[in-house]
C-alpha cells in the first residue's frame, strides 16, 4: 500500500606464518623440529592416525560478480507523443533534452513533422533522463535513457486541467500523488491547475524530470519516481498563483523519500 502523507509545513584463514631457527643443522635437531610439528599437526586434528588422507575443510565458492550493465547507445531516437481524450498523437516542434539525472542542459533536438526526434553524440556511461519541454505541455512520468529507442508521453496543460490525466499514458510505478487543496468553510476543496514538478536535483531546478498540473478535483500523478541514489535528494515542487503555502511562500516544497509509491497531499492558502 503506498505510504499516505497531509503536509502543512510553515517553513519550506589467512595462514599464519611461523618461522624456526634450527642451530648447528645436527640430526637430533631436526628431529625434534619436526617431532613438534607432528604433535602440533595432531593436536589441531589436521593428521589421522587411522590411515585416512587428511581432508581440507569445504569452502563455498566466491560469488559470481553481477554483470556489467549494457552500454547506453552514443544516439537515440523516438517519437514525441501529446496524449489527449481522443489517444495519442506525434507532437511537432518539441525541444527534447537528453542530459544526466540531476541536471539539464541546451536542447539537442526539435520533433520533426511526424512527432520524431534524433540526439547524436551522447557521452557512454552516464545515467541519463530525457525529456520534452514544449510550452504549454507537461510529462508526468520520468523517462530514463535506457535503450536507443525512447519515446515521450506529454499532456496538454489545458488537458490536464480539465480532464486530468488521459488513460492513454504509459505509466510505471513508483507513482507520487496526491491532492492539492484549500481549506474553506465547506470543508477542503480541490485547486485545479496548480503546477506539481519533481525535482531530481534536490529543490536546485537543474532536474525538473517530471511536471504536471492538478485536474478539477486538485489531484495530481507523477510516475517512475525510482530511487536512484540522487546526490541532493528529491524535492517535490507545488505553485498555483494566486496561492501561497503556510510560510507565505509563492510555492511550497517538501523533500520525498522515493523508491516507494506514496500519497501527499498539499494545502496552498489564497493571498
């Protein structure tokens, strides 16, 4: 069951090794130098006397090491898709930036006509996230650089504002959601259109990897939030103008353990 949290905050053998010295090298000595290992050798049990071989003690073998994890591929491509109440369909124009986990960089590519893309010259070995920034579109799931085929999901702001998340996009677990409200005197009621961004970058702004915006009901979903060993953590991310948190702040953040499906809810107050 995913973890459920109400934020109100007012502030953002080895072998030991015995050396002998044997004076004069006579014949008495070196029987008796080897007298005192045979009683030695009896006493730790590692001599039969009953004719057997001794017998070395079993040892398990070392573990086999994990495998090296395949090569990130120096291009990748896919096609950009706007998911609408209709399906999805290939989004033109759509900057994309293919750069590590906790930062952004320049875009390296624009959608084409038919929604596809191509980023050349990616550097090996390092983790890598892409992601479609169009203005006026959000992508709610984090989407890592796994093989050299990578589509991306977005959705409208005007979508998810009035229908919420269509059914159509892909998503994977761990999810982040929740609900955004405010308190009147009817109880609490949902905001629409508040603005939710996950940041891999720890509240720095380098890593927005995930946004979207609350439906009618103020509820909001973010995807694939894995834990992948960030450097500054995760901070989550909520603004709606018009709104402040309990501290006055124009928006209101609270850092979030990941690697687990969880539900946080959060109140913005009217100015």
């Amino acid at each position: 069951m995913p973890n459920s949290t109400n934020v109100r905050t007012r502030s953002s053998a080895s072998n030991r090794g015995y050396s002998g010295r044997v004076e004069g090298g006579g014949p008495a000595t070196f029987r008796l130098v080897v007298l005192g290992v045979v009683v030695i050798l009896g006493f730790t049990g590692t001599a039969c006397d009953d004719g057997r071989s001794p017998t070395m003690p079993s040892q398990s073998p070392p573990p086999s090491p994990a495998p090296p994890p395949p090569p990130l591929p120096s291009t990748v491509t896919g096609v950009v898709y706007e998911h609408t109440s209709a399906g999805p369909r290939p989004l033109a124009g759509a900057p994309i930036d293919v750069s590590g986990e906790e930062v952004s960089s320049t875009y390296k590519a624009i959608s084409d006509d038919n929604g596809r893309y191509v980023v050349t010259d990616l550097v090996p070995g390092q983790r890598l996230k892409a992601v479609a920034e169009k203005r006026g579109y959000r992508q709610p799931c984090r989407t890592p650089v796994a093989g050299a085929v990578i589509d991306l999901h977005v959705v409208s702001d005007s979508v998810l504002t009035t229908n919420g998340l269509p059914a159509s996009v892909p998503t994977t677990e761990p999810f982040l959601s929740g609900r955004v409200y405010e308190q009147t005197s009817e109880g609490p009621r949902g905001i629409p259109g508040a603005i939710v961004v996950g940041d891999f970058s720890g509240g720095f702004g380098w890593a927005p990897s995930a946004t979207t915006m609350t439906d009618p009901s103020g509820r909001y979903l973010l995807c694939n939030m894995q834990d992948i060993g960030l450097r500054f953590g995760f901070l989550l991310n909520v603004n709606k103008p018009g709104f402040v948190s309990a501290s006055g702040a124009e928006f209101f953040d609270v850092r979030v353990d990941l690697g687990m499906s969880r539900t946080i809810d959060v109140e913005l107050f009217r100015k």
